[in-house]
C-alpha cells in the first residue's frame, strides 16, 4: 500500500509530472551538450573566418537553431565573452595535467603541445573590443597563476633556458595557435617541434630584445 508521501498506483510521481528534477537533469545536460556544440563551433568559425563572422555561421556549424544560441548568448559578445572563459579553462586543466607529471621538460612541452592543438591562444585578436568581465578576469589570474608554476619548474630543474620567461612561452603558445589558411599538412606540427627544441638550454647565447612583461601582454585587454 503507498504511504502518504507516495504517488498513487498508476501514477507518476508529481515531481516527474511537473518537471522535477529527473527531467530538470535533462534539460542541463542538454544544454551543456548545446553550449559544447556552440563553442566548439564558435571557436572553428573564429579561426577560419575571423571574428566578424555572422553568428549564423556558427549556429549552422554547430548543426542548433539560432534560437537555441541566443537563448544561451544574448549576443555576439556574450558569446565570445564566454569563449575566452572556455579557452582559460582548458589552458587551466592543461596546466594542472602538466603539474602531475614527473618530468619537467615532458611536462612544459606537453602543455605547450596541447593549447597549441585546441588553439588556446586564436582568441587573442579580441583584445580590447570585448569588455572584460568578472569571470574572464578570475579565469585569467588562474591560467597566469598555473602556467607560471610550469614554466617555473622546468626553470628550476635546469631544463628550460633561463632568458625564456612565462610570458614568452604564453605568446608562443599564441603565435601557433592562429593557422595561417594556407598551412601545409604537418608544417604547424614541425615548425612548432622546431620552436620549442629552441627552448632548451643554449650556453651562453642569449635572446635578443627585453623581455615581454605580464602588465604588457594583459593592458591589451584594456583596450
């Protein structure tokens, strides 16, 4: 017999009949699939077609509606706004993959290897005409803060050379992460092999120029 909290046979439990939080679960997790699919999208669109594309191009890459992204981006620049989240995030979980491995030098190079691959960097351009808000700005000390702490351990175990800041390592990162569009098969791959064998320790040459500072390569943001 169903007690007196229980539904009564035959029927659903009233929190299922009124959108509890079974089908609640649902909806977030189709939305989540739907802003993996906008993002991703939105970052391909970026690369190849630069940042004026119309944001139909990117509902029509990500296969939705332009209902559905505009029911998550109320404009254009909510979505890019949320895209340089996205980007820090994942520089973030790189850099915290990094810092579990035993080997320094594997580590940096591995870190490096993987923002290069899901274009870390191909956000860049935007500086200073987007507003920066709350959460880029958090995002951004803690992507500073991580890729720091790879960088400087691969300084402190000798295997970096010590005239490369963490400064030079994120504007590489930058560099490789916006493709030309006339890119040969293999030519980013080998050209970037080639940069970061250039990061190893080199006698008693040194780099030309000063070095790039943080305050500069954030004042972009500013605008």
């Amino acid at each position: 017999m169903p007690g007196p909290a229980d539904p009564a046979p035959g029927r659903l439990d009233p929190g299922l009949e009124r959108g509890g939080p079974v089908r609640r679960r649902g909806r977030q997790a189709e939305a989540a699939r739907n802003d993996r699919l906008v993002l991703d999208a939105a970052r391909e669109v970026f690369a190849s077609q630069g940042f004026a594309a119309p944001v139909a191009a990117v509902a029509a890459r990500a296969g939705v509606g332009m209902g559905t992204l505009y029911r998550r981006y109320g404009s254009k620049t909510e979505l890019l706004q949320r895209l340089c989240v996205l980007a820090m995030a994942q520089a973030s979980a790189a850099a915290e993959a990094a810092l579990a491995m035993d080997d320094p030098w594997l580590a940096l190079t591995g870190y490096i290897t993987e923002r290069v691959g899901f274009r870390s960097g191909a956000l860049a351009p935007l500086a200073g005409t987007i507003p920066v808000t709350d959460e880029m700005l958090a995002a951004a000390r803690r992507s500073r803060r991580l890729h720091t702490r790879v960088v400087g351990r691969a300084h402190h175990a000798g295997v970096l050379r010590r005239d490369v800041t963490a400064v030079d390592v994120a504007l590489l990162i930058e560099h490789f992460s916006r493709r030309a569009p006339d890119d040969q098969p293999g030519s980013a791959a080998r050209l970037l092999a080639i940069a970061i064998a250039g990061l190893r320790p080199a006698g008693d040459a040194r780099l030309p120029g000063p070095a790039p500072s943080w305050q500069a390569y954030e004042q972009r943001w500013n605008g």
